[in-house]
C-alpha cells in the first residue's frame, strides 16, 4: 500500500462568492457559484481578466497576501482595502481555515524554486507543515519519481534545472504536501512543447495515483481537455451576471459552445483567431530593412566573471556560456524569432542583445541609424539612451513595474525621456488597458501584467522592440489584437525580436528565425532566414 493513500480529495463550494481587489471599482469576480465534487477533474477557462487566477489564490488561501499571478506586491492595507462578498469553501471551511488541503502552482517556475538544492526544495513544504523527518523523505522520494526527476540526485542545484523540470519540481513539491485539492495556474505557459507534455504527463500520474481534486487554469483547450472531467468557463465580473458562463463535460462543451467560447476569447481546438495582414512593402519610407543591431560570434550567460587569487595578484574568469558562436542581424521593419528548448539561452541571448547583459564573449554591435552618437556597444549606454532606442519586454512583468498605477506606468517613460504622452491614449485602448488606468499593476490578472510591460516598452516608442514570450496568459482575442499591433509597428518600421514557443504568432509576424541548440548538445546559436515566413 503506497503512501499516498492519505491523500483525501477536497471538495469545494462557492456561493454567491466575489472579490474585488484594492483600488479596483470592478470586482475580479462576482456572483460565483460553483460545486467541485472530490476527486473532480476541473479544466477552468475564460477570457484574460475573468478572475481565473483570482479563484485559484482564493482556494489556496492566500489572496490578499499575494497578487493574482502571485507577486508579492499587496500591502496589509490593501488587503483592508479590498472586499470580497460571499463564501467560498473547501471542505465546508474557508480556504485559509484549510491550509495545507490545497497546493498551488503557478505560472512562472522561477518563482517557485525557494531553496539551492533539489531535495531541499521539494521538502520545504511538508516541512512547513510540520510532517515528521522520516515522512518527509519518503514523501521526497516518492513525489520526484512521479514527476519523473527520480534520476536527479537530491544535492542537484536547482539553478541548473530547465524550465520544464522547474515545473515537475514545482509540483513534487506540493504532492510532497499530500494536498486533497491541486491548483495549476497556467502551468505550460512558459515552456517548450515538450516541456509542455513533461508537466502534462506527470500531472496525470499524479493524479492517477492520488486521485485528488483538480483545477488547472489553461487558455489553450487542447492539452489539458482529456486529462479533466469537466470544463467551466468564467466572464468578468460585472455584479450583474453570474461568474459561470458555461460548466459540462469537455466535449459537450466543445461541441455545443464553441461560437460562443470563440467570442469569449477561448483558445479551442483548431481554431487561430484572425489578424492583421503584414503590407506587403513593408514600411519601405521608414527604413525597413536597415541593420539595425549586430551579434557576431556571441557568448552569453546570465553569471557574473569571477576572480581568483593567484600568487602575484587575481586573474578574473569568464562564466561558463550557456550559449556560444550565434550570429543573428535585427534591421529596421524585419520580425526575428528566437525559438529553442527550455533552458538553452534565449533570454538571455534577447537580454544580451537588448544591452542589459555583457557578452561572454563575441560582440553585439549598433549601426548608426540605431545609435546616433550612443556608440556602437549598446551595454555601454546609459538608460536613457538605451529606452529611447531598445524597449525590453520581460518574461516575468513584475520586473519592470516601477509605479503604483496602470496610467503612470505608461507615463513614465516618456516623461524621463521628455517627450509628449500622445501615445498613452492609444496603448491603452489597443491592448485592452483602458478600464484599468487606476488599478495597481500588480493586482492585474497574468494576460493583463503582459499587456501592461508591452505597453510601457511602447510608450517610448523605441527602433527596436525585444518581447521575452510575448503571448503567455493571453486569450484568442487580446493575442490576435496583440498580434495585428505588433505587425503594425513591424510596417512602420520598428524591428520585433521575439522569443518565444509560439508557432502561431510567429508565423502572424514572419521575418526570420534563430534557432538555439539544448546547451548540453554544444550546438552554437544559428540564424535560419525565412523558416517563419508567411
């Protein structure tokens, strides 16, 4: 008999349940009702802003300490400030009476990593819960084999994890917990297609095994839909119409609704929301086509150089690259797509790119028309200089909100540069932002926060435009609208460097493709023209 016969399934209950976050007139949810019977497999969905993410913090008890995607970012007086209306139960409690009864996942797997080593991390949670030492490893041992890291030794720094084993390690963390009710908040967003399948697959035998409750918060249909019992759609709260828009089995739901899912921004099988059209010149009056930014022969890494004492002085030693010998050319009006497996650089090759690393090695080098007396390295220029010219778009949003309030995020940079706000209006109504101009960045839904950091990049209109997965936590529609933006400013000559897993928006973009090697397989960087071309 396995030990995970103590797991009990969680029940869960909502009446009438809603939540309004500080400083929000809107509710992020409002009038929920909903029944989630022990042992259910639960597939939520709904457009960005519906308050998925919302619900899940709720069940796991930690709204109001933690954003909606999980930053901490709240104050003990928002958490005064907000209001929530309602009850909402696991088990017939409210979800902080049940700590322990619910583990969460989040997006972003960087975020769950707590401790240096492998084993160390899955045990902090069951420690937490004061499981006694002798459980707990067993517990260990057994949660990384369901997840498949059972291979891994204990003392394996979890730096050196990709993201998709971030993910499995994630999760053995919270199964080590023996919760009754497993929350995942888009859990896949992030990763490379096998990466995605790696997370999908060990949930399932999680699950198989434990035979817990689930509620796994997705856009896309087509991984999770036969992994779950059930889906449930959610609107945004208005306070006037009730959360639930649909509830059923998948494929009744699928079948019979797929119109109206459309509508509300559901990705469902085989269906690509429309976008604009590339023109086909391309923004010849603004320069497309000039080269803009160079990389010749480039090393990156994310660690610093370090020094080492020598009998006559110190000598200092360059890190270990994650990546070497790529070569890739950003010109004016042209799309460039990093695509490559979790863990094989592209971030750090976009931030090395976008003058906010030093290259380990190799160059990276701007022609004058990008600039214009800066000089030609761009890790050299002061931030000034670099904004108005390169805008990085962060994987992680959080990382680049520097104010309280949607609008003054979006002011900002233009008013350190000096220029006029004539584009704020226009950002704001494009990428879905206008209603929010008052509310906390930080207590935006995760395709909000996204929306939100392009935005900002946006407003002090750079030449080149580096997007660090773009399209995570977007719905149907704000990725279509997301997508026609951008092919726009491609026309009118902006340069788009992507990195990113998704296939469909970069085929929407076109331009060129640099494919990066798994950095186990000493593959270098290579630029392959045209393989995203429409």
């Amino acid at each position: 008999m396995t030990s995970f016969d103590d797991v009990r399934p969680a029940a869960v209950t909502a009446r009438g349940w809603g939540w309004r976050h500080a400083g929000r007139s809107r509710p992020a949810v409002s009038g929920l009702d909903l029944d989630i019977r022990p042992g259910e497999r639960v597939l939520l969905l709904g457009p960005s802003g519906a308050g998925k993410s919302t619900l899940l913090h709720a069940l796991a008890g930690v709204l109001g300490d933690n954003s909606p995607a999980g930053a901490a970012a709240s104050t003990a007086a928002d958490a005064e400030d907000s209001d929530e209306t309602g009850s909402l139960l696991i088990d017939g409690a409210p979800p902080r009476a049940r700590r322990g009864r619910a583990g969460l996942m989040q997006q972003d797997p960087e975020t769950q990593v707590v401790l240096s080593r492998l084993g160390d991390d899955v045990a902090f949670g069951a420690e937490n819960l004061s499981v006694p030492p002798a459980d707990i490893w067993r517990r260990v041992a057994e949660a990384l084999d369901d997840v498949g890291l059972a291979g891994l030794p204990l003392q394996h720094p979890t730096s050196a994890l990709s993201g998709g084993q971030k993910q499995r390690l994630a999760l053995a963390g919270i199964l080590a917990m023996r919760p009754g009710l497993l929350l995942l908040d888009e859990p896949t967003a992030n990763l490379d297609p096998a990466g995605v399948l790696e997370v999908r697959d060990a949930v399932g035998r999680c699950l198989d095994k434990t035979g817990a409750t689930l509620v796994v918060v997705e856009h896309r249909v087509d991984v999770w839909k036969d992994l779950v019992d059930r889906i449930v759609v959610l609107q945004p709260g208005s306070g006037t119409e009730p959360a639930v828009l649909l509830d059923g089995p998948p494929e009744q739901v699928l079948e019979q609704a797929r119109d109206m899912l459309i509508a509300a921004g559901v990705w469902v099988p085989g269906y690509v929301p429309a976008t604009r059209a590339r023109a086909g010149t391309g923004g010849e009056a603004n320069g497309a086509g000039q080269l803009l930014l160079a990389a010749e022969e480039l090393a990156v890494s994310r660690e610093r150089p370090r020094r080492t004492g020598l009998l006559r002085g110190f000598s200092t030693v360059p890190p270990a690259p994650v990546q070497s010998g790529i070569t890739a050319q950003v010109r004016a009006g042209q799309a460039l797509t990093v695509t490559g497996p979790n863990g094989s650089g592209k971030s750090t090759f976009a931030l090395t790119l976008a003058g906010l690393l030093a290259p380990v090695a190799g160059s990276v080098s701007a022609t004058t028309e990008l600039s214009a007396g800066a000089g030609i390295d761009p890790y050299k220029w002061k931030a000034q200089q670099l904004i108005a010219r390169i805008g990085t778009v962060f994987q992680e949003p959080e990382h680049q909100f520097v104010t309280g309030r949607v609008l003054d995020e979006l002011t900002f940079g233009p008013r350190q540069l000096g220029r006029g706000e004539e584009r704020v209006d226009e950002l704001l109504e494009r990428l879905r932002l206008t209603g929010l101009v008052d509310a906390n960045p930080y207590t935006l839904s995760g395709g909000e926060k996204r929306r939100l950091s392009v935005a900002t990049v946006l407003a002090a209109h750079p030449q080149v435009l580096v997007l660090d997965e773009p399209t995570f936590g977007q719905d149907a529609n704000t990725w279509a609208e997301l997508a026609s933006f951008l092919s726009e400013l491609l026309d009118a000559g902006t340069a788009v460097v992507s990195v990113t897993h998704d296939a469909e928006f970069s085929h929407v973009l076109g331009g060129s493709e640099l494919k990066l090697g798994a950095p186990q397989s000493g593959l270098p960087g290579r630029t392959t023209p045209g393989v995203v071309a429409p």
